[in-house]
C-alpha cells in the first residue's frame, strides 16, 4: 500500500505476538494499550502480558455486549408479542423463546453479513448511548422520588451530555451515514433499515426525556410521589419520601 513499517517488528516482538497482515483494528488496539499500560511506573517489560489482556477484554466485551443485548432483545419482543398472542409473553414458554431468540439472532446476523465497521459501529454507539440516557434518567427521577433534589446533578448533568450527544449522532447517523447509503446501488434496503432504527432509536430518547421530565414536574411541582407503584401526596398526614426501591 505505499507504507513503510517503523516500529512494527519492534512492537510484535514487546508483545509476543507477530503484527504483520492482521487487519481489523482488533491488534492494533490491543497493542496501543499494551504500550500505553508498559509505560507506566513499574510496568516495563510487561507489554505481552496487557497485549494479550486487551485481546482478551476485546472478545468478552463483544461476546457479552452481543449476549446481553440478545437476550434483552428477545424479552423485549416475547413482551410486544404477548399483547398479540397471550402465551408469547412468557418467557418459559419454549416455542416462544424459541422464536423470538431466532428473530433477534438473525437481524443482528443481518447486520454483520450486511454491513460493515461504519454501518455497525454508529448504530451500535447510538444504542449504547441511548442505554446510558435510560440508565440516569431512571437514577435521576429515582433521587427526585426520595426527595434527594440537591444530588440531582450527579446524574442530571451527564444525562443532558448522553441525550444532546445521542439526539446529534442520530441525526448526523440518518441524513450523513445512512440516508447517502440508501441512495447505492444494492444497499437500499441496508441503508433504509438503518435509517429507520436510527429514527427510532432518536424517538426512544425523546420519549425517555419527555416521560422523565413529567415525572421530575409531577414532584417537584405538585408534590405527587410514588410508592410501591402508589401515588402518595406530599400534604398527607406524616408524609416521607420514599426511600430507594420503593418507587
């Protein structure tokens, strides 16, 4: 390709491991790591052993970010479908899982026979993020809930930071990355199925934000709190906040 490698031998033989012709991003990340850990205080000599760490972090991390998000996807569609067909929602129901562990497993399969890092990897950072918003919007309303108002910027800041984050990368993902991709020959289809998810994933972060707000203006400003899934007035006789858990 025109480059002359410089460091390269000298880096496969720190880290144990021969670099040459191992396109993909996986070893040459693991090797950033590797020097960066090996620089420190005490840790020279010892780029094999955070190479070989990184590798390993980099298989988990995408071995249970897939397993995770499979199941949490088929328990989400087991639930979507039970409102069609009732024993669907059960999830020791075997056809049911069945079904719906197939559906999930073929569309992320879809992706990857499909796709490529800059159709994956945007979509994969978008809904990664839209997990954080969900996460400290609940943790936000919960300290809201438990009348701890004077915390609330421990999570409220860095909702609003994941929130505009997410709300521009989806934008930026639809009408740059994915919008121009519908518009190739053959990746039609490709580039409308990631515009549409990419729709959806900018409208659940719209609904979060919407529904958190409502619940932060029914406290803050009616006194309407929540216990055991019981609305409690802050007027009533001998009223305490709920504690957490209790929402």
């Amino acid at each position: 390709m025109g480059m002359t490698p410089v460091h390269l031998a000298d880096l496969s033989n720190q880290a144990e491991e021969n670099g040459t012709g191992r396109p993909g991003g996986a070893v040459s990340l693991a090797v950033g790591f590797a020097q960066i850990f090996s620089g420190l205080p005490g840790m020279r000599g010892l780029m094999f052993y955070w190479y070989h760490f990184a590798i390993m972090f980099e298989a988990l991390f995408i071995m249970t970010t897939i397993d995770t998000g499979a199941r949490v996807a088929r328990f989400i569609l087991q639930e979507f479908g039970g409102k069609i067909y009732k024993p669907m929602e059960k999830t020791d129901w075997i056809p049911g899982t069945i079904i719906s562990t197939g559906l999930v497993v073929f569309s992320w399969a879809y992706f990857i026979w499909t796709g490529n890092i800059s159709t994956i990897w945007p979509m994969f950072g978008s809904a990664n993020q839209l997990l954080a918003g969900i996460a400290l919007a609940v943790a936000t309303i919960a300290l809201i809930n438990t009348g701890k108002v004077r915390y609330v910027w421990v999570t409220l800041i860095p909702l609003a930071f994941v929130s505009i984050t997410n709300l521009y990368a989806g934008w930026h993902n639809i009408f740059d990355n994915f919008m121009p991709l519908a518009g190739t020959p053959g990746k039609a289809v490709l580039g409308y199925v990631n515009v549409t998810l990419s729709a959806v994933i900018v409208l659940c972060v719209v609904v979060v934000l919407i529904e958190s707000s409502r619940r932060a203006y029914r406290v803050l400003i009616h006194g309407r709190y929540t216990r055991a899934g019981k609305e409690i007035h802050s007027s009533d006789p001998g009223f305490q906040p709920p504690e957490y858990g209790e929402a």
